[in-house]
C-alpha cells in the first residue's frame, strides 16, 4: 500500500515560513478570511474541538460524519480544514479535484498514529474471512484497507448492517469497539488502538466532582474507557453530545469529551452550567493538543498562500474513497 503524503517540500518550507512570519496585530483575522473565501470560493470546514474563534469563524461546525458528509457535497474550489490531518486526507479523498489546505501539517491524531498500516495489513491477513470496519480516526492507508468506515454518530447502525454470524475486526480504537460490541452484542475483533484525550479522564476525580455537584449529569463519549462509560448519564458522538444538553431537562453537566465542545454547548444552552471532566493528569481540563495546534493566524496565513495542501496518490485515494462512500450511503438510508 502506498503511503498517503501529506506534505511537498514545497509545504513543509511555507509552514516553516509561517512561523517566521509577523502579522500586523492591528489586522482583523475575521474580515481577512470572510474576504478571502469570498475572493478563494473557499469553505473552513471546523471540528468541535477547535478554538472557540476558529469555530465562530467557520462556515460549518460539525463531528466527524457532519464534516465527511459536507465536504462530500462542497461546491467550494478550496476547503481549508480546521481539524487534524486524518479529516483533511478524508475530504481530499472526496474532492480530487479541489484543493484542500491544513492549517498545521503537525496536526496529527493519536489514534490514527496507534494503527500503522503495514502492521494492520498483517492482522488483517490472519484473519481473512473477517470483514474490516474502521472508525473514521485513521489514515488514508487504514480506510484502503477497510470494507466500511462509521462514525461514532453512526457505528452501531453500519455494525448491526452485517448479519450477527459474520466476524468483524474493528479499529483501531478498542473503546469505541468494545463500546458498540456490548450494545449490539456483538464479538467483533478489536485493534488495540486508543484515543490519549478520551483514556486519561479520571474516574476518581469525576466521582468527587460528583459529589460536589450531585444534580450534574455525566455525558461522556465512546472513546472513553470502559470505568467512565458505566457511569455515565448519557454516551454518545459528540453531535450527540450537544444534542442531548439541548434537548434534556438537567442543568448542569461534566462533559467527557475534548473540551472545545463546550463552546457549542454553552451558546446553545446559556442557561445552563458545563463542566469539563477532569483527566488524570494536572490540568484543569482536557485539549486535545493536535487539534489545538490550529490557530486562526494559521488559517488566515494557509488560505493566503494555499498551502500546506494534501497531495495524495490516486490509487490510494479510490481504494480509501470505497469504504467511506459506503459509509455515506449507509448512513443516508438511516436518515443520518
């Protein structure tokens, strides 16, 4: 399998310049990227767990399956993805013909790096009468090695799509996998494969915030450990996540997830309270420090000059576009 390339020399020399570069402070980074879509045809495509700026700055805010299924249907000549390089690679695979920038080429995704392909081609070889599902949080190489790709917004209704006796490996992340083998009941084969943001949340540390604010609901999404999930109000992606703030009746919440969601949940529900989960770790909450990489500097800087953008091998990209356009198709049928 031929490796996805993310960068030219050409790009890796212009995300160096970029730290070289002094932007007047006077200048309104919000006006310049409204006048640069408009004068690019571009679109900013943002994950929930960017900043709060780059979030009010975007034409369209979403989860996983929200962006693949926008970046699916963009008119727009130039998409600059406010994410990591895993969803940038997902919209090039979708759009060959348009440019796609990134505004950090470091941007990367602990999950996606836990499952090299050539390892997983061997586990995959072991087990040939088994169909591959793989969660979205992987490389251009996994999605080419795979039959279909899920969301957490969606990986409960692709898995129960096969009949219960077909094996399933499922990867790479082994919480989302176990999650969805106990609520279907299934067996699937799990990768070893992990989230660092979702598995340091401290089970201890919840309890006694808890305890602090006893009528608090725990939310918390599949990537989680097992320990968090079994205590938790209300699980699911984090489109469903900020759902459920909105549609339930408590007030007060400890969100487990990465913390940039609480910007959507806080305008959409200003009346109520968001705590984010504490991890494990000394920090008061939990980024996710890839996709926190994203500035709104960077954004301005990578539509200014197109670049980095995505380059990707075509047969890579038709093999990885399969798995995903089932995934879509799926997906719309369920009235995802």
């Amino acid at each position: 399998m031929i490796a996805a390339e993310l960068t030219t020399a050409k790009n890796e020399v212009f995300q160096k310049g970029f730290l070289d570069i002094e932007l007047d402070p006077t200048l309104d980074l919000f006006a310049e990227i409204e006048r640069l879509k408009k004068e690019k045809n571009a679109v900013v495509l943002a994950h929930y767990y960017q900043e709060p700026d780059i979030q009010d700055v975007a034409d369209y805010i979403g989860d996983s399956l929200g962006l693949a299924q926008q970046a699916d249907k963009t008119t727009a000549d130039m998409i600059v993805f406010a994410g990591v390089h895993f969803m940038a690679e997902t919209a090039k695979i979708l759009n060959p013909s348009k440019k796609v920038v990134i505004p950090d080429l470091k941007a990367g995704c602990s999950l996606s790096d836990s499952c090299p392909p050539p390892l997983f081609k061997k586990f995959k070889d072991q087990h040939p009468d088994h169909v591959v599902i793989s969660y979205i949080n992987c490389s251009a190489g996994i999605k080419a090695l795979s039959d279909v790709i899920v969301t957490s917004s969606n990986a409960k209704i692709i898995v129960e799509s096969f009949p219960k006796d077909q094996p399933i490996i499922f990867a790479p992340d082994k919480n989302l996998g176990a999650y969805i083998n106990k609520v279907t009941g299934r067996n699937m084969l799990l990768w070893n494969g992990a989230c660092m943001v979702h598995e340091i949340f401290s089970l201890e540390k919840i309890t006694k915030l808890k305890i602090r604010h006893p009528n608090a609901k725990l939310i918390s999404h599949p990537e989680c450990e097992d320990p968090i999930l079994r205590v938790s109000d209300y699980i699911g992606s984090t489109t469903g996540l900020l759902k459920y703030t909105q549609s339930d009746s408590s007030q007060e919440y400890i969100v487990a997830t990465e913390t940039g969601i609480l910007h959507q949940m806080m305008k959409a529900n200003p009346q109520k309270t968001f705590i984010p989960a504490p991890p494990t770790n000394s920090c008061a909450c939990n980024d996710c420090p890839h996709m926190k990489r994203n500035t709104l500097e960077k954004i301005y800087l990578c539509m200014e000059y197109e670049t980095p953008d995505i380059i990707m091998d075509e047969e890579l990209r038709l093999a990885a576009k399969k798995p995903i356009d089932r995934m879509l198709e799926i997906s719309k049928k369920a009235g995802l």
